[in-house]
C-alpha cells in the first residue's frame, strides 16, 4: 500500500471543512484541487475478465464487517477477481479478530488485503481511500462502508455493467436495505468467536438510488490512480483523534464534476442500525445521533 502524505489532527479542522463545504465548493474550480483527470478516451475500456477492488474502512463494527467478509465467502465471484481491502486499526481488537479470522480463509477469486493503520489515519476516512486510489493495481474500485453486503450475483454482475465502460463514476441503481435496527436485534450479532454468517434477504426492502453517495462509489482505476481520493484537499487528509462525519465522498464528486452513473447490479444490501459503533457508546454525540436517525425512519 503506498504511503501518501497525510497530516496530525488540528482543532479547527472541523470548522474548515464546514467552510469549504457551504463556501469554496461554489466558488473556486475545483481543477485548484486535483491533479488533471485523464481524457475518457485515454481511460481503459476493459472486457472480459476484471480486476476489482472494494474499499471499506471498520472501527467497532466488527459485527458489519462479518457480514461483508463472509458474503465473498457464501458467494465467490467468476467474472472477476477481487481484492477485499479493509482499514482497521489494530486497537479495535474485536475488529482484528475478525480480519485474522478470515484471512485464513481461502476464496477463490478473492484476494484479502486487510490493513492496520493507526486510529488517527482510520477516523478520517479519506486518508485510507487516498491511499488505495493512488496505489490500487486493480481496473475499478468500489469505495463502501463495512455494513454493505455483497450478496448473490453481486460481484458478477458488476463485473458485467462495467464491460467496456469509460466514465469515471458509477453506482448500484438499488440496494436492499434493512429497517433501522436496534442493539437488540438478533442480525445485529455479537459472538466473541468470529465466524461466516449469512443473512435472510426476507428481512430487507428494495430501494432506488439517485447517486453515489458515501458507500457506493464505483471508480475507473484510471482516474483514481491520477489524482487520488481528495488528496489535495489537506482538512480530508489530516488524522482526528475521534470519528469524524464523512463528507469527502461528496467532495470527491465536486473534483470530478459527476453524482456518477446508475449501472444494474445484482445483490447489494445494507444492515441499517441506531446505534453508531464508531462512536463511544452511551457518549452524548453517538445518543444525539441515535435520536436523529431515529427521527429520520
């Protein structure tokens, strides 16, 4: 994994981000803050067999992640082989449990590249994202949350939407997803012991997407190898002390012009849940979040 510069944490980082967001973003090009994006015809038009990389990051959803891991394992891919990238920070010791456990599982198609970073550089999720985008030997990457499930078909048929495609961003046109669940629902699993796990798609709804919000961002390797993940976007590459609220997706579809492209893709889902393990439990930010996303279902 190639080491991009990245910054220690700085008090006011939050209010800077707020600024460029609600201030710069409509004022400056955002050419100032990339490098030149390669040309469509300059980008590969790949068929047949792929090469994909899916990029997420894990801090106290050990839980979420046992989903995801295991839904390559229940559905090994054929059209496509894929490299699982995981950031995780070595202090998250449930988190390091389950990447250990399923490194030593074999997959066919299925390449593990689990990666221990210090929390600091995990809290700030662009940082990890840069880091795949410049180094990624892959054609695409997929940049997603460890809560999303890459369930049957999932993977080949993505592998077959991005036949012979140029454009820089796509996005599943649905997923299924969950009701907002609580700490005490039976998926929202917590053995000591890691192991592979399935879910019932009985339990979850279908729902449209109108563009490549956070987790379901699909980007031609191409372009992520040229300019990276807002590597010039300093307040986006600076480590925080505690999780921070992710607006680099939104910032990295501002550098590249685009809310990407709607592509069919079969098996995506999504475990919905109140409670944010990335914040400290019971703290006074994760109960306010808690009541907000409840308000919000």
């Amino acid at each position: 994994m190639k080491i991009t510069k990245t910054y220690p944490p700085r008090r006011y980082n939050q209010h800077a981000i707020q600024f460029f967001r609600l201030v710069m973003e409509k004022i400056l090009p955002p050419s100032w803050f990339r490098e030149a994006i390669p040309k469509k015809e300059d980008r590969k038009a790949l068929d047949g067999h792929l090469n994909l990389e899916i990029v997420s990051h894990c801090w106290g959803y050990g839980n979420m992640l046992t989903y995801q891991l295991s839904s390559f394992v229940n559905n090994p891919p054929t059209k496509a082989t894929v490299t699982v990238t995981v950031f995780y920070s070595e202090e998250d010791e449930k988190t390091k449990a389950v990447v250990e456990f399923f490194n030593n599982i074999a997959v066919e198609n299925v390449v593990w590249n689990f990666t221990a970073i210090s929390k600091e550089k995990l809290f700030r999720r662009g940082i990890g994202r840069n880091m795949a985008a410049r180094s990624t030997n892959a054609d695409w990457l997929w940049f997603t949350d460890c809560d999303i499930i890459f369930h049957e078909n999932c993977i080949d048929s993505l592998a077959d939407a991005l036949q012979g495609k140029q454009e820089i961003l796509y996005y599943p046109r649905t997923e299924c997803t969950t009701e907002m669940l609580t700490d005490d629902d039976p998926m929202l699993r917590k053995e000591s012991e890691p192991q592979v796990v399935d879910i019932s798609t009985e339990n979850f709804s279908q729902h449209s997407r109108d563009k490549a919000k956070g987790a379901f961002q699909i980007v031609h390797a191409d372009v992520a190898r040229a300019i990276g993940y807002c590597e010039k976007l300093k307040m986006f590459q600076t480590e925080d002390t505690r999780w921070r609220k992710t607006y680099e997706d939104t910032a990295f579809k501002w550098l590249i012009g685009s809310e990407g492209i709607p592509i069919d893709v079969d098996g995506v889902y999504q475990i919905r849940h109140v409670t944010k393990g990335r914040y400290a439990q019971d703290s006074s930010i994760s109960k306010v979040r808690s009541k907000i996303r409840r308000m919000q279902e």
